[in-house]
C-alpha cells in the first residue's frame, strides 16, 4: 500500500470527520470539481461489530480514452468502533468501479485516520491499497496498478489541496492561526 496523506491540519478532528464523512459542502463542491456526478449515500448505521457502516454510490469521471469516460463506483465505509468521537476516528473505505475494465478483478481500499493533535488541530492520514479478488495475468496486474496507483494519487493530492483551502478560510480571522 502507500500512504498519500500523511499532515497536520488547524482543524479539529470533529470538523475533519464532518467535511470528509458526512453530506458536506466541501465534499460536494470537491465531487464537482472532480466531476464525480450523482451522489448518494445512506446514512451511518450502527453494525453488530459496534461499528458504524454506509454505502455511497456515484459515477466516476475517467480522461483516458483506454478506459473509456465514465464508471459507476459503490464505496463502502466503516467506521471502527475503536474510533472515539472527537479524538480518535478510523475509517475504512471499499471502492468498487464498476464499469471500468477487469472491473472483477479488483478493488480499492482507502484507510482514513483523523487523529486529534489539540483542540482545534488534527492529523490526517490516508492510507491506500489495491486488493486483487482474482489472480490477474501479469500484464493486467500491472496496467491495473499502474493505471489505479495514478488515478489515485492524483485524486488524493487534489484533495489535500482542496483541504488546505478550507483550513485557510476556516482559521481565516479566527485568532489563533
Ligand atoms: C473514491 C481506482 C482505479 C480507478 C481507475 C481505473 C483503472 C482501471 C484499470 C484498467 C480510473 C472516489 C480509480 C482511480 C477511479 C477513482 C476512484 C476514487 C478516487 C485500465 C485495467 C473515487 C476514492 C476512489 C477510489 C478508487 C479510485 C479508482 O472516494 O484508475
């Protein structure tokens, strides 16, 4: 796997949660502009395990003519029960792209962690793997990997972007910057 986040915001952990894993403007606005169309999820619900899961379901935009330009994707995200409000939060994220090429072959796992720093700072790590269900030929893996490992980081490198912008027009006159 590799890690693509790994920074101290000046936002506290709860307002990282929010942004991130609830029905924000910063996501929806970050959707948009990555031309990710068609949003939908359902809420947090409470699992046997303790944690807490919801599914999120959208299309993909995709520039490569190989690949073709659109895909539907399903994301499924766990909340680990050892996560404590405020604190503490791990999330665990499933992405399936549907339409793409040896769609059957793989999927995605992005791992979140919010970490409280102080009040009104918290540490963002987001760690991603691709994890094969069947055992591709070697020159599939390859283009699977290479075509995914790209795709990712580009997405991840936007949104700490993106997310830099916000901690800058949240702390923005706030005082304690
Ligand atoms: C989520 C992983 C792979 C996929 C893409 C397909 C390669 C196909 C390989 C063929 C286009 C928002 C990605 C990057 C699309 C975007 C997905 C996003 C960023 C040629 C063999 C969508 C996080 C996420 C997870 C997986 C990403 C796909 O929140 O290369």
């Amino acid at each position: 796997g590799r890690l693509f986040v790994n920074r101290v915001f000046h936002i506290s952990a709860e307002k990282m949660f929010d942004l991130l894993f609830t029905d924000s403007n910063f996501m929806r606005r970050f959707m948009d502009i990555r031309k990710i169309i068609g949003a939908s999820s359902t809420s947090w619900q409470r699992e046997e395990s303790g944690g807490m899961k919801r599914t999120l379901n959208f299309t993909i935009t995709i520039n490569n003519p190989l690949i073709g330009k659109f895909s539907t994707a399903t994301e499924t995200q766990t909340l680990y029960k050892e996560s404590r409000e405020g604190q503490y939060y791990m999330i665990d994220a499933e992405v399936y792209t549907h339409d793409v090429p040896y769609h059957d072959y793989f999927y995605t796992q992005n791992r979140y962690c919010i970490i409280r720093n102080s009040k009104h700072k918290c540490r963002l790590r987001i760690y991603t793997d691709v994890k094969y269900k069947k055992h591709p030929w070697g020159l599939v893996k390859s283009f699977i990997t290479k075509n995914s490992w790209s795709g990712l980081e580009d997405y991840f490198r936007h949104l700490e972007a993106e997310l830099l912008e916000e901690e800058a027009e949240l702390t923005q006159g706030s005082g304690d910057a």
